[in-house]
C-alpha cells in the first residue's frame, strides 16, 4: 500500500498539504465504513485503499462488513433494481427479510464513533439506533438514484431522513429531503494494482496466462454480471461491426458477495456468443487488479454500455490509462466524458456500434481523445480529491453545520 507521499508527483505538493490541514483539524475524530461487501464491486475498493490513507493522516478509521444471508441479498438485488428504475415486484415478506436482518447486525456491531458512514441501501437502515448514539451519520448513496421505483424508495426514504446528511454522485440522483445534500462523485487510486504503470512484458504475461489472443484490436468492456450493464446489448452492438472491422470482444466479470443474479447473466452472455470464436467471455475473482489493469491497457477500445450507471469506475480506470472509451450517456458517466471529447457518449445499440466502428477504423482519433480523458481524470477524479471531500464533510458535521471552519494554523517550517 504506497503512502500519500507517493502521489506528491501526480497531483503536486499543495494537494498533499491541504489534506494535511484538514486532518489537523479533525485530530481525535473517528470514523466508522459500513458496507454490504469486502471484497467486489466499486465501494469495497474505493474503501480498501481511503481508509488506510485516513488512518495515515491520524484520523481513528475502521471498516465494518454487514452480515446477511442469501434470502437477505436476493431482497437488497431487488432493492438494487427497483431503485434504479425496475419494477421488481418487491414483497412485504421482503422488508420484513430486510429489517431483520439488519436487526441482528445491530446486535453485534459496535457503532461508537464519531462520524458512521453508511453506504448504499443494503445497511441504510442501521440509522434505527441513532438515536442512542453520538456520532453524525451519513448515508452515502453509491447508485443511481434519478428515477427510483415509489414503492421501495417510500420504504427507504423514511431511514434516509434520520441521518444527519446524505452523499450523492451526480446531482441528478439527488432527492427532496430534509437533510443536507452533498456531491461526492467517487474516485481511483492511481498507485493501485489496478491503475498503477505496468510494463509491456506484464502485460504480455497476464494475457498469456489468460489465453487472451493479441492477433486482433481487443474491444473490452470490464463490469460485474449484471442486466443493467447489457453485456447482451455489448455482444449485439459487436456483430453489428464485424463487417466493417476485424477485432475480438472480450467480457470481463466477476462475482460479488452482494450479488446473486450474477452467475445467471453471465451464463445468458455465454449463451448469446456460442459458436463465436472472436467473442471471450471472462470471470475472474474480484482480486484481480493487475490481471484487470493489464486487458485494459492492452485493449483498443474501451466499452462500458451500462443501461443506468452510479458513476461508472470502470470508465474512470480506462480513461485513466489514456483508452478510448465508448459509454453510455448515464448516470455519472456523463461527468467523466466530454462527446467527442474525451469519450464517446452513446444512447443506443447503433449508437454504439457506430462509435466502435469509427474508433476501430481511426486510432489516432482514439488517442486524442483517450489523453483528453486521461487529464480530466487526474484533475477530478483521483482518490486524493475524493479524501479532501470526505475530509470537509467530516469539518462541516463535526462543527455543527457552522457556515464558516477555523483551520489550525499550518506548522512553523523548520531552519534550514
């Protein structure tokens, strides 16, 4: 795990320093990350990699993992679906899965700190024992949020409205609350295994382990198993090009704790491509950063045609390493890529399959706009960006809400 020193040479000493101020100011605090998922899935990394770098800037962090069985994560799927959009035809038997569930966690985490981060809806509804605790609470919403189904966000809503403040991605997930609102898109770590430079001959390695061909443009799209990512829509989008370019499509996948639908629709996708041998279908465990890291630097094109979208780190990683990407205009996409610009935005099949041809046919385009999309990354979207957000929710909270924050006085530099 590098140290934030490390990063002095990507995003300047200034940034380093602020981080450093705003810590100052937070000395003593504790803070506590609940999620669904260690392991799998964007909020199980972005936090495997922000809080040792909170505890590294001093601040008391621990990252606690709620328990649940299948039954529970078959209802937070259909929780999931509903809330962006699909009608999942969620029961009362269902809620009633839900409270219980996290009833017993309640009965065995250990909830003192002083700021309770509590991300997404699988554990929203731990805010229950707030009022016994001391701590602020925050409910970070990691989904996209813009058209939810009633049924289970009037079963949400009323959780939601105990905590202290609420976290979104992009203003168009926001809701009518009566609690503070903030803008917090998330972030990578460019020093990770998964964003970090790799040498060409690692590259090599990996996809020679993987069996992946080099003899053809790889046309990629890395996401979990999922409907709403369209693996299907991405395979039809691909034989709509093969006329017009040579390339091979890969899918790159994995499980996640949290998500039991995930097997069937990758076993729909291996369906779908039977029979072609220019479509490779790939499921790896979600450990694999560098095996990641390596497909999408040695691929041409980038694919991420989500049919709604968070945010999209999948994008953010691929832009990052200065690939072409064509996603879909959704969700927090849209904050990542400028339309022909930095990215392609796509609303269709055709739309997609126009792009990819186009890109295929001229690489030098594609690197133009993969450069443009690797600056705004790095002026946006990198981990240190994301720490001094969380930092000044931490201030504005602990302050009680105050409209201006005294910051400690910087340290007398040392004599030369």
């Amino acid at each position: 795990m590098p140290r934030l020193e490390e990063y002095r040479g990507i995003v300047g000493p200034d940034t380093l320093e602020e981080l450093h101020l705003l810590a100052r100011a937070l000395d003593g605090k504790t803070v506590l990350h609940i999620n669904s998922t260690a392991m799998g899935g964007g909020v199980a990394e972005i936090l495997s990699r922000m809080v040792p770098f909170l505890q590294e800037l001093g601040i008391h962090t621990r990252w606690e993992v709620i328990k649940g069985g299948e039954a529970f994560y078959a209802v937070t799927k259909k929780f999931h679906n509903a809330l962006h959009g699909d009608d999942q035809g969620v029961t009362s038997r269902d809620y009633q899965i839900y409270e219980d569930t996290l009833d017993e966690n309640l009965s065995m985490m250990d909830l003192g700190a002083d700021m309770l981060f509590i991300h997404d809806p699988q554990p929203a509804a731990l805010v229950k024992k707030r009022r016994e605790m001391d701590g602020r609470w925050i409910w970070r919403c990691h989904i996209d949020l813009s058209q939810p189904s009633p049924q289970v966000w009037d079963f949400l809503k009323p959780y939601v409205e105990q905590y202290d403040a609420s976290v979104f991605s992009a203003p168009a997930f926001a809701q009518k609350l009566p609690i503070p609102q903030f803008l917090i898109p998330p972030s990578i770590d460019p020093l990770s295994d998964k964003n970090r430079d790799l040498a060409p001959e690692e590259i090599t390695l990996v996809l020679e382990r993987l069996r992946i061909p080099t003899d053809k443009p790889l046309v990629t799209q890395v996401s979990r198993f999922d409907r709403l990512k369209d693996p299907l829509g991405v395979i039809e989008a691909f034989h709509k090009v093969r006329s017009y370019a040579d390339a091979r499509l890969l899918l790159v996948g994995g499980p996640a704790d949290d998500d039991p639908e995930s097997s069937l629709v990758m076993e729909e996708a291996r369906e779908r491509a039977k029979g072609d041998p220019d479509i490779l279908i790939l499921c790896l465990p979600p450990t694999s950063h560098i095996e990641i890291n390596a497909i999408q630097r040695a691929s041409a094109v980038i694919l991420q045609k989500s049919i709604r979208e968070g945010f999209g780190l999948t994008v953010t990683e691929a832009l990052w390493k200065g690939k072409p990407v064509i996603a879909s205009a959704v969700g927090g996409i849209s904050l990542q890529i400028t339309h022909k610009y930095s990215g392609m935005l796509t609303h269709s099949i055709d739309g997609t399959a126009h792009a990819l041809k186009q890109l295929l046919s001229e690489p030098e385009y594609g690197r133009w706009l993969g450069g443009n999309g690797k600056e705004h990354i790095r002026q946006n979207f990198l981990l240190t960006r994301h720490l001094r957000d969380y930092l000044l929710l931490f201030l504005f909270l602990s302050h009680g809400q105050s409209d201006f924050i005294h910051l400690p006085d910087q340290p007398a530099a040392a004599n030369p």
